[in-house]
C-alpha cells in the first residue's frame, strides 16, 4: 500500500513538473499568435498618380494591434481613386493616399492622354438651365454680336465630356430646390489641343454657350453653315437688296437704318424736290482807270 501510494505521488509530481516546463516554456519561448484582419494592399509597386483598379489590389493579414487609423478594408473604397504617393507591393492602403471620391484633387491623373482640360464660364442661361453636369456631353455654340452682317451663330465643337462643373467631379445627388444655385460657374471640358485654341478664340470674340445632348448620341451636324440675321427674319435679306440695287449698300450701323430694315419704322417718304429760282439778271459795267479796265456788276 505504501509502494502503490509513493509511485502515485512521483507520477503527480512529475506530470505538475511537465506541465509547470510547458506553461514556462510557452511564455518565454514560443511566438505569440496575435490577431489578424484582412485589409486592402497594393498587388505591385505603383507610383503616384496611378488609377487603381481591381487587378492593382489584393488581401493581406495585418496583425490587429498595428492595424493604421484610415487603413482601407474594402477594394471597393479604393478602386477608380488616384494615388497621391507611391506605394509598394504589399503596402497596406489608406484613405491619406488616394484622392477623395468626390474632389478635385488628383483629377489631373484621370485625363486621356492626348487630351487637355479647358474652362468656360456658364449660367443657367447659357448651360441648359443648369442641367450639365460632370461626364455630361455637350456641344458649344459661339455667338458673334455686331451688324446684320456681322452677328453669326456656329457649332464650334462637338460631343465634348464635361469634366466638372465648379470642383465637382462626380454626379451631384439631388438637392432642395429650395437652395440657391451659384449664378455663374466654370464648366470644364475634355477636348484635344487643336479644340481647346478653337475654344479659347471663341471665348474671346464672342459669347460661349453649351447644348446639352444625348449621352448615346454620336453624331455630327452636316451642314455646319453659320446662322445669320438673314435667318431669323428672311425680309431683312429681302430689303438690304432693293438698297443695293437703288443705290448701294446702307449703313447697317446706323440705329435708323437698321430699324427701317428690320421693319421697326417705317421708311421715310422720299424729298420733293425743290426748284431753284432762275438767277435774278445782273448789270454790269465796264471801268477804265488809265490803262487798266475792270468790269462790276450789280443785282437788280
């Protein structure tokens, strides 16, 4: 009895003694198995100024404990956004590093190469009522003021992609009409480098406007003939050729003139003539001084 019970205390001191060795061990030696969190990480070197897309991102485990503040955990909060700084592969992604969603920075990155990006001042007046917005298509009108042969309406370009209206860059949500609207702002535009000289000319000679079109829509006006004053009211053509054929062109500056041809005053009714009276007969009288004869003459 004395044997079985001295065996049964060696085999509990020896098993405390084992699992004592284990539990020391498992602190002092054995690595720490720390909590990990799936987050969104570069799939290769990029630099700034790269357009993420799906294919640029992958999942990695980052330990809980060092997980970044604004560390991105869906690939979707990254993919179409800039990078503001170059990443490495593996890098964990955070919102300092890409462009906001809505905002115009970075947006410089976004533009096709061979493109350039060029503003024109709107109003609701001349934009559709205010219904353009970023990634709309557009075409612009310039308008020339001057004389009837003067003022002209042409389609400069067509089926141009609005970039931005102001600052913004994505569609706006719906807001409450009741809040007042900016009364001029800048629609910027995506056209190649001969467009934008085209562009910037027009803006300075004349008035610019936009015509809102269908995004579908790919076609091209074929008669591209400038509308003329002529075109608004055919009379006016009608009348400056009986004044060519009376005698010679009017003077479409003058207020007058132009009114009688747009038919806003009536013509004056042509000057009688008025018939000179025959000159009065005249005496005249023949004067020698010495050698020297002048003649004088009297009225009646």
């Amino acid at each position: 009895m004395d044997r079985q019970r001295i065996l049964m205390i060696f085999g509990v001191a020896w098993l405390s003694a084992a699992l004592l060795t284990w539990f020391l061990y498992a602190k002092t030696k054995a690595p720490q198995q720390d909590k990990t969190v799936k987050v969104v990480a570069a799939a290769r070197d990029m630099g700034a100024g790269t357009r993420i897309r799906k294919t640029d991102l992958r999942q990695i485990g980052f330990a809980e404990k060092d997980l970044p503040k604004t560390v991105l955990l869906d690939e979707k909060q990254a993919i179409e956004r800039v990078l503001l700084f170059p990443v490495t592969a593996n890098e964990p992604l955070t919102l300092a590093k890409l462009t906001s969603a809505s905002g115009a920075d970075g947006l410089s990155s976004t533009i096709e190469p061979g493109k350039r990006a060029v503003s024109v001042q709107i109003t609701d007046a001349t934009a559709a009522g205010g219904l353009i917005g970023p990634r709309s298509r557009v075409d612009v009108l310039f308008t020339r003021s001057g004389s009837t042969t003067e003022a002209i309406t042409t389609v400069v370009l067509e089926d141009i992609v609005v970039l931005s209206i102001g600052r913004t860059t994505e569609v706006a949500q719906p807001t409450d009409p009741r809040q007042p609207r900016p009364v001029q702002q800048a629609a910027t535009l995506l056209v190649t480098p001969g467009e934008a000289k085209k562009l910037e000319l027009a803006k300075n000679q004349g008035k610019i406007s936009l015509a809102l079109r269908n995004p579908l829509d790919r076609s091209t006006i074929e008669d591209d003939t400038p509308a003329t004053a002529f075109d608004l009211d055919p009379m006016i053509a009608t009348r400056m050729a009986a004044r060519r054929r009376s005698g010679g062109s009017p003077n479409v500056r003058d207020d007058k003139v132009w009114a009688r041809l747009v038919g806003l005053e009536e013509e004056e009714p042509p000057k009688k003539e008025v018939k000179k009276e025959p000159p009065k007969p005249r005496w005249v009288v023949d004067v020698y001084r010495g050698d020297k004869h002048v003649q004088e003459t009297f009225q009646d």
